[in-house]
C-alpha cells in the first residue's frame, strides 16, 4: 500500500484528498501534461509548490477505480512504489 495526494476540481474550487492503494494494482503511470499545465498558467487555485509535478495514475479494472490526478511526477510514484515492495520483503 502506498500513499499519494490526489488533486481534483469541484465546480470551481480544487481540492487535494490524501487516498492509500494497493500499488499492485496500479496499471499505468504517465505524466499528466495537462495538470502540468494548468498549474504553470496559474489555474490551479491551491498553495504548491510551482515544480510541482502531477501524474495520471491508471488503476487495474480488479481496484474498482478507473484513473486520478496525483501529486508528484511519474519517477517519485514509482520511487515510492518499490519502496513499498523493498519494506514488505524486508518484513
């Protein structure tokens, strides 16, 4: 299990919600060139960091989610991810 911040956008206002997955079951990790964007044009109306990178994260269909915005660039989720696996086979 691993923890990352998500970021999404009700109505106008954005918000950032901490979630735990199973990082077994995440299918896909690229950068979100979008968020990337938005947040460089000053459209995201929240206090980061302006290096901020965000990824869209793909969860395998068995997760029961489909995809989400994160903080953090494709290279740190899948740096946290192995850390995971290396702590569980560590014991």
């Amino acid at each position: 299990m691993i923890e990352l911040i998500t970021i999404c956008k009700t109505g106008r206002q954005w918000h950032l919600n901490k979630i735990i997955v199973n990082s077994q079951h995440i299918a896909v990790v690229v950068e979100s060139r979008e968020y990337n964007n938005l947040l460089k044009e000053g459209k995201i109306d929240l206090p980061l960091d302006p290096n901020v990178q965000f990824s869209k994260i793909s969860m395998a269909a068995i997760s029961g989610f489909d995809k989400f915005i994160a903080i953090g660039s494709p290279s740190v989720i899948m740096e946290k991810m192995n850390r995971n696996s290396k702590q569980l086979l560590k014991g």
